[in-house]
C-alpha cells in the first residue's frame, strides 16, 4: 500500500525476475502437486549423463591447460627472438624494446584471465552436474560447457617484417629486402603516365593513348604491379608524400579491369584507401576506418603462408592495418591508385621504393 492507504498495483517484471532466478537456481524450483511432474531418467541413465559432464569438464580443463601452456612458451619465444634481434643495436631501441614486451605481457595477461574466468565457470557447472536430476537441466548444462569448449583468441607472437624502429646508422641492418616490383604499363589507365624505370606513376590530364588497350584499366585510375605471387612472403614500399587521396594494396590477377567495381574482397580487391587527411579504409573483406595516421612511405606485407596482407607505416614500423587472404588461390598483384589530383602536392607521382 503506499502512503495515501491504495493498494498497489502488482508490478508483472517482478514475475519476470522470479521466472529468471528460479531457472538459475534449482533449489529455489517449486512443482505444485497439480501439474504433471518433469519426467526422470532411470537412476542408471542420469547417472551415465553425469559421468559424461564430468569427463566433457576435464577435457575442458585439460585444453586450459594446454592453452595456457602454449601461451608461456610463445611468450618464451617471443622474448627470445625480440631478445636476439635487439642484440646489436639495443642502445637505441630500449625504449621501442620495452615497449614491445608490455604490449605483449598485457596480451597474455588479458589472455591469462579470460581463462581463470573460463575454469571459474567450470567450476560452477561440475558443481551443478552433481545435483542435476533431470534432463532438462543436464541440457543446460551441455550447451554451457558447449560454449566454454570454443577456443580462445591467440596471442600473436609473430615479429612483423619491419622489425625494429630504425636510425640511418643501421637501416642496412633492420630494412627486409624490397621485391623488385615495378608498375605494369599494360594494365595503367590511359591519363596514367609512368617514369622511364617503371618505379613512379603520376595523373596526366591529357590522354597520351587515343585509346586504351583491353589489358587496362578503365574508368578506374587504376594500374598493377609487377611481377605477381602466388605463394611467399613478399614485402615492398610505396612512397605515397603528402598526397591527399591514393589506393595501395593486391588484387587477383583475374579482376575485372572494364567498368565500375566495388573494391572489396568479392570483386577481388584488398586495399588501403586515403581518402582525405587522416582518413583511411581498410577494404577486404569489410570496410574499416582507420584514423591516427598521416604516413608518407607504406610498407606492404604479403604473406600467403598464413593469407593475411599487413600495411605498415614504413617510417615508424607502426601496424596501420592487416587483413585476411583466406580461400584466395590465384596469382596477386600489386595495385595502385595515384588518387586524383585536388591539391598541388597531388601532383607528385606515386613511388615503389628500391
């Protein structure tokens, strides 16, 4: 009643909530003599059930165990070659080292307790196997236990192609060798004009070609790399300026190269777009923004061992963005879009790097 005397009116989510607690808490189940009674398995078959729960409950602990193993040794690992490669020049990279090893302590540490928290819940279950007592509840339980079985997020221990922050002292030390890659004048747009070495490409606005050829690209500003991989780790840098709009990444060499295509993993494409100052996507299998980046040189890694395509700021050796090459068989080229010139300084041509 409130204060006025009136009775109240019953709140129904209240019902809701004891609906709730009771399915999270057998004990507090109350069957009333007038309902039919939730059919029981023989003693012999809930008991079979529980033995199954509880050896499906140590197989889950046991892949903790392994998972947690692993996670070490690859830390392990991980110091060990950070460890190596820092050997000579550590005087000048302690702080990028130290660096380093907190992002990947921090890692396992989020990794270390995403599993405590998963054995916790174990726990809970093995405790409530034991006092199941229907089939209903054990089903519960199966499809908890189901989803604990999913594996976790691995730590990745992998050391990227830029491997160090570097110094001119020692670029020679720490640079990877570049491919030798080189733009495709058969694949550029015809308002494309290229240096005498095939290293830089820039927008002409005056067609050079009366008409284009049927291997390039048209209406896109579009041209490719050469040569093309189909297996490897391959690495190259672009020199991209101060350019305010430009497309670096791969495409199948099968790609449609008449009409208007999306750019996106359907259609054959994994690239990096600027489109504006500090405005950049990643286009692959999604479209990601990507902000916090004004880089002037690109570092493209292609690894098809492990199908995943790495943009880096070369300068910096900082991670822009990384994608998936999943399920792609065929032969990748480089692709480039020196972008349309709005301002003066994109003018300036777009650059492989030697």
């Amino acid at each position: 009643m409130d204060t006025t005397g009136n009775t109240l009116p019953k709140v129904p989510h209240q019902d809701h909530e004891t609906k709730s607690d009771t399915l999270t808490n057998p004990t507090r189940i109350k069957i009333k003599q007038t309902v039919p009674d939730v059919p029981k398995l023989p003693i012999s078959n809930i008991r079979q059930e529980l033995i199954n729960m509880q050896m499906l409950s140590w197989h889950i602990v046991s892949n903790i165990h392994n998972t947690i193993t692993m996670i070490q040794k690859n830390h392990a690992q991980y110091l060990s070659s950070l460890s190596n490669t820092y050997r000579d020049c550590h005087r000048l990279l302690e702080i990028d080292e130290e660096i380093r090893v907190a992002k990947n302590r921090k890692q396992e540490d989020q990794a270390m307790q995403r599993l405590e928290e998963k054995t916790l819940q174990l726990v809970h279950l093995m405790e409530q196997i034991k006092s199941s007592k229907t089939m209903d509840q054990l089903s519960v339980i199966e499809d908890k236990l189901r989803a604990l079985e999913k594996p976790d997020e691995e730590i990745d221990t992998d050391v990227p192609p830029v491997q160090l922050r570097t110094s001119k002292q020692m670029v020679h030390m720490v640079k990877p060798v570049p491919e030798q890659i080189q733009f495709d004048p058969q694949s550029a747009h015809p308002n494309l004009v290229l240096s005498p070495d095939f290293k830089q490409v820039r927008f002409e606005p005056t067609l050079k070609i009366p008409k284009g050829t049927p291997q390039c690209f048209e209406p896109g500003l579009y041209i490719l790399g050469t040569p093309g991989f189909k297996s490897g780790r391959h690495y190259w840098e672009v020199n991209v300026g101060n350019k305010s709009n430009w497309i670096i990444g791969v495409v199948k060499e099968s790609v449609e190269r008449k009409g208007i295509w999306e750019l996106n993993s359907s259609n054959g494409y994994w690239v990096l777009r600027k489109h504006a100052d500090n405005v950049y996507y990643g286009i692959g299998n999604t479209c990601e923004i990507i902000c916090n980046f004004s880089p002037m040189r690109i570092g493209v890694c292609m690894d098809l061992f492990k199908s995943q395509l790495v943009f880096y700021d070369a300068s910096t050796t900082d991670v822009i963005h990384q994608m998936s090459l999943c399920f792609v068989k065929e032969t990748l080229h480089p692709f480039f879009c020196p972008g349309v010139p709005m301002r003066e300084d994109d003018w300036c041509p777009l650059t492989i790097c030697v």
